[in-house]
C-alpha cells in the first residue's frame, strides 16, 4: 500500500512539473510575441486590438487605412502608420488620460493577418488569395483558375502608392510569357488588385 501511495505520489509530481514547465514556455512564448510586436512598425491594413481597463465602451477593433489611420473612438482619425504597438498605446492613454479618464490602463496588440492580392474579371475564380513572393500577373491569374475565354490577354494593376492615390499599371501577360524584364518590372505587391477584362473581338 505504502509502495502504491509512493508511486502515485512520483506520478503526480511528475505531471505537475510538466504542466509548469509547458506554462514556463507559454509564458516565454508570450513573451517572445510580444517583444516582437513592440519592435514591428505599423502598416496600412494591419488590424490593432484597443482595450481599456474598465471602460468596454473604449474597447475597440480597428484596420489601418491605406493612408495610415485608424478611427478611434473620442479621437477620430489618428495616424499610426509607421509607429510602434506601444507609442500608439502610449498616445491613445496620454489623450484620454488629458480629456477623459484619470490613469487609464490602455492595451493595443496587433492582429496579424497574411497579406493578400485580388483577382477579379474575366477569370475561373476571381477573389483574394494570399500573398507569395516573385508574383507576376500571369502567375496571379493562374493562381485564380486561369482565363475564362472571353478575358484578354491585357490586364490593369491596381496598385495604391505610399500617399494612398490609386495607380494603374496596364500590362500585356502574353508578353510575359517568355523571360524578360517585363516580370520584374510588373510584379505583384501586396494588397494590388488585378482587373482582367473582356476581350472584345
């Protein structure tokens, strides 16, 4: 009975050792995420998390615009492109803490989706699709299923500069058929869409 006990008692410390030293890696898991987000700049279409202790009506889900604002809350537009998750974090506390709330604790974390492109037009499958590296338009169409066979071998990127001004870039796929310069000089970026019309005869 004794020698029973003794081995429940091993078992027992066994499990709860390892069940800290899981919560020990969560924790520096956590940790680690965390230290990479207070180093990581914010970008149009990142989505931030904004919470404040005690005041749900504060709390708040927002996606960075293309130009590099967010919509908040008793502050409007706040431009927070290009910032760190903890000055955007500090900056929100300062103003509520000037016009509202004594020594609000605010918590900003940052919603990290993979980038994507679009397909729409003349294709098997227009959409989203997520982003890869070294995509040309052609390969973007493949991707989205292909011509129907009403498109056109002519297509438009839609792309938005560093200002938020939409561009287009008008390219020829057929002409990337082969190896030329063209398919660096027309590679996809993310959040481009690409327009694939009808080809009129």
């Amino acid at each position: 009975m004794i020698k029973k006990n003794f081995l429940l008692a091993g078992v027992l410390f066994t499990i709860f050792f390892s069940l800290l030293g899981s919560a020990e890696a969560a924790k520096a898991g956590s940790l680690e995420r965390r230290e990479v987000d207070t180093e990581y700049l914010i970008k149009p279409t990142d989505t931030l998390n904004i919470s404040v202790w005690n005041q749900s009506n504060l709390n708040a889900t927002v996606m960075v615009d293309s130009k590099g604002y967010v919509n908040y809350a008793f502050m409007g537009d706040i431009k927070v492109a290009g910032k760190t998750v903890n000055e955007v974090q500090q900056m929100i506390a300062d103003v509520l803490n000037r016009d509202y709330i004594a020594n609000p604790k605010v918590d900003v974390s940052l919603e990290r989706r993979l980038p994507t492109f679009f397909v729409i037009g003349e294709v098997a499958k227009p959409g989203s699709y997520s982003f890869e590296q070294n995509l040309d338009p052609l390969r973007a169409v493949a991707l989205a299923g292909g011509f129907t066979d009403y498109a056109s071998w002519k297509v438009t990127i839609l792309r938005k500069d560093d200002s938020g001004k939409e561009m287009q870039l008008k390219v020829n796929t057929k002409k990337l058929l082969k190896a030329t310069e063209d398919r660096e000089k027309y590679k996809i970026l993310p959040g481009d869409t690409i327009v694939v019309k009808r080809s009129w005869f």
